[in-house]
C-alpha cells in the first residue's frame, strides 16, 4: 500500500495555517476532486477521500495536535478507531452555505434539503403592442391554468376520512437514510416511496380530479406590464403555477410577445422607421403628421433639399427608458417614391423637368467621382 501523505501537505497547507486557511484550501481541494466532477475517475475519489479526511483531523483541535507530535504513528492508535477513517461528519451547509448543495447533492443525495415537494412551473405566452409597453400598465388576462381541486381541497381524497397518514414516514413525505458513500456515512433526505412524498396515502379518491388534487378551470389574472417593457420579458408570478398535493404551488409565468409595429422597429429605447416621399416633397421640403404610441401625433419636419437614404432624428419620442427617466429617439429614413406607373401627363412633366433638374449625361463622371468622395468622408 502507498504511505500515507502527509495531511498538510494533503491540503496544500504549511503546519501553521489557521483555521481559514485549512477550510478554504479544503473547500477549494473538495471542489476540485469531487466526484460529480470527476465522474469515473478513481484518482479523483482517492485524492478526494484523502483531502476529507485531512481535513477532519486538521480541523479538530485535538486530532491536530496528536497528528504534529505523532504523524500518523499515533500511539493512541488512528483517530478514527480501530476501523481507520470511516466518515466524517462534515457540515457542509456550514461550511459551505447554500450554494455548495448543488454541487454535493450527488454524492450526499438530492433530497438533503428538505425543502419540499414543489408543483410544475407554468408558462404563459401573451401578446401586446407597443403602446401596451408605453406606459406602465394593468392588463386582465384570462387562462386555462391549474388549481386547486375545488371537491376535495387539493387532497385528491374523496371524503378528509380517505386520506390517511402515511405510515412509512409519519406523514412528514420524507424519510431519512443512512447512505454508503464511498468510505462515508451521509444522512440523506429522500421522498418517502410509499406516499411518493405527500405524507398521506388516499383510501378512495376524489372524483372530480380522480385524485391529481387539481382542476383546470379558467382565471382571470391580472398582470402589470412594466413601462418599456422589451419583447420576451418573463414576469413571474410565485405561487400560481401548478399546484401539488401537500406541497407548493409552482410558479406561473407570463411571456411577453411583442407584436410588430405597423411602421416601427424596435431598438431598445429608440425606434426606427422608414418614409417614403415623392420627388417633389424631398426637393421643396414638407411636413409629415403621423399618429404616434404615446397618444400625440408625430410630426416630421422634411428640410427642402433632403435626399433618399438620409435620416432624421425626433429626440425623445421613442420608448421610454425601462430604467430611469426620459425617452429614446424616433429615426426616420428617408426613401423616395417613385410611382410604379406614369401616365402621359406625368411623362411630359417629368421631361420638361429634365433640363433644370436631371442630371447631364456630360457631368456623370464628375457625379460618380462626387459620390464616392461622399462616401469616403
Ligand atoms: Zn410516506
Ligand atoms: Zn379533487
């Protein structure tokens, strides 16, 4: 057999760290080479066993000063007994808090919190336009959702008499088990098996739900749209989702579809559009009137002389800001008409406009170069 590694060197700790820095080198190591993450790999689980029980001798005061005077020749034989190191009680939701049960639950069973049996999450989908996002508003929506059986109050029994207390785990839904893991005992919370974890077992079921517990049933749910709301938004709703027997409803939640605007695009808090104008309005200018999502109208000053592809910018009428105050801009590009037909009339106005408004075949090269020039700056 292999010796035995020194435990501080185990840790990757120097014989004076303190208390700190053997817990977080032992987090960090136990992260490392746990076996979720190392999933059929033997070095792992060895290096992971060996980083545990270093660190239950390391941490315990008394351990650690037999392991400095003795090593692990101790004359009062292993620490752990006769047996050697057979587990170790670590409490990792002191150790780690919360946020390492993720990580743990495979090897110490997904049930060690015993947070309960939870109903499905529901998720609605609703449409709305942008003037629904304008402001901030209260809409009623009405869905098919699961509830609550109304018969037998969400116990699936038929009469209170037929539900009955499960005798397996006391009607708690869970059991406790003492788990092998490796060389480690672990309590585990698990489901109780003979009650699927609702705590009661039912004699005759309800019939109206045939025992599920729930109903379907058309609800009216009213929801606030938060101003500028974007397209996609998910607002949640705890406590509306599914519900469960002897547990928490799940949540609800409703999925914002933003439907196309007739004109406007989107871009965050800014909207674009485009304008079509006849040759005539671009050369002498116009002013456009359109009814705009916050109530007054839009209007567009076109500047004579203003030519397709050009943008004009409205400050501050575009969506409001979902955070702070104040209000995007509108964009609006400019795009020239141009009729798909022409009668005789408009073909003998548009020649006689040739010579002081086309431009001279003779002049092309200078326009090309001209153009170009534009683009470049
Ligand atoms: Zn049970
Ligand atoms: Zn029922």
């Amino acid at each position: 057999m292999a010796e035995k590694r020194d435990y501080y060197e185990v840790l990757e700790v120097s014989k004076d760290a303190n208390e700190d820095e053997l817990k977080k080198s032992f987090r960090s190591l136990a992260r490392k080479y746990h076996p979720d993450k190392n999933p059929d790999d033997s070095d792992a689980e060895h290096l992971f066993k060996e980083v545990q029980e270093a660190y239950a001798v390391l941490s315990n005061p008394e351990q650690r000063r037999q392991y400095d005077m003795f090593g692990h020749d101790s004359p009062s034989g292993s620490p752990f007994g006769p047996g050697g190191f057979q587990g170790v009680n670590i409490n990792l939701d002191d150790l780690f808090g919360g946020g390492f049960e993720s990580v743990f639950s495979g090897i110490f069973g997904g049930g060690r919190s015993s947070r309960g049996r939870r109903g499905n999450d529901v998720m609605l989908r609703h449409s709305i336009t942008l003037e629904n996002v304008f402001d901030e508003a209260e809409i009623e929506i009405s869905a098919k959702l699961s509830t609550s059986c109304e018969s037998c109050d969400g116990t699936g029994a038929q009469t209170p008499e037929d539900l009955q207390r499960c005798s397996t785990c006391g009607g708690q839904g869970r059991i406790m088990q003492q788990v092998r893991v490796g060389p480690f005992v672990q309590q585990m919370v698990s489901d109780c098996p003979d009650c699927s974890g609702v705590g009661n077992t039912i004699r005759k079921r309800c019939t109206t739900c045939r025992g599920t517990g729930s109903a379907r049933r058309e609800q009216n749910l009213r929801i606030t749209i938060p101003r500028g709301a974007e397209d996609g938004l998910r607002l949640r709703h705890r406590g509306k989702g599914e519900p469960i027997a002897n547990g928490q409803s799940g949540d609800l939640y409703i999925q914002l579809d933003l439907e196309p605007h007739a004109w406007f695009e989107r871009d965050g808090p800014d909207l674009i559009m485009a304008l079509p104008l006849g040759y005539p309005e671009m050369m002498l200018g116009t002013q456009v009137e359109l009814p705009h999502i916050d109530g007054k109208s839009l209007v567009i000053e076109v500047p004579a002389g203003a030519k397709p592809s050009e943008t004009l910018l409205v400050p501050g009428r575009g969506m409001p800001h979902r955070r702070g105050r104040g209000r995007g801009d509108v964009t609006i590009l400019l795009k020239l008409h141009v009729p798909d037909k022409f009668n005789k009339s408009m073909r003998s106005t548009l020649e006689a406009m040739r010579p002081s408004f086309g431009l001279p075949i003779s002049d092309i090269e200078d326009a090309v170069r001209r153009e170009a020039q534009d683009r470049r700056n």
